[in-house]
C-alpha cells in the first residue's frame, strides 16, 4: 500500500513537472498537480523526512 501511494505520487508529481516545463499547463494548475503528488508521498510515510 505505502509503495503504491509513494509511486503514485511520484508519478503525479514529475508528470506535473514535465507538463509544466513543455508549457502545456499553466504553472498555476502544475503548482496544484504537483501538491497533490507531495501529499500522496507524504502520506505513504517513505518520505524519509525528520518529523518534528
């Protein structure tokens, strides 16, 4: 379950990415797109960031 929410993410998120740097969305939605991917790595706890 973590694994696929983590690929998930990752996969929302550099699709955000490259959608954004070939100019095919605006960086108003990308920056949306690409929160949503954060979360869902986030969320799958394999972030390896130090929680306070």
């Amino acid at each position: 379950m973590h694994k696929i929410l983590f690929l998930a993410g990752l996969c929302i998120a550099l699709t955000s990415a490259a959608l954004l740097f070939f100019g095919i969305i605006e960086p108003g939605l990308a920056a949306m797109i690409g929160i949503v991917g954060i979360g869902l790595i986030a969320a799958s706890g394999m972030s390896h960031i130090k929680r306070l």
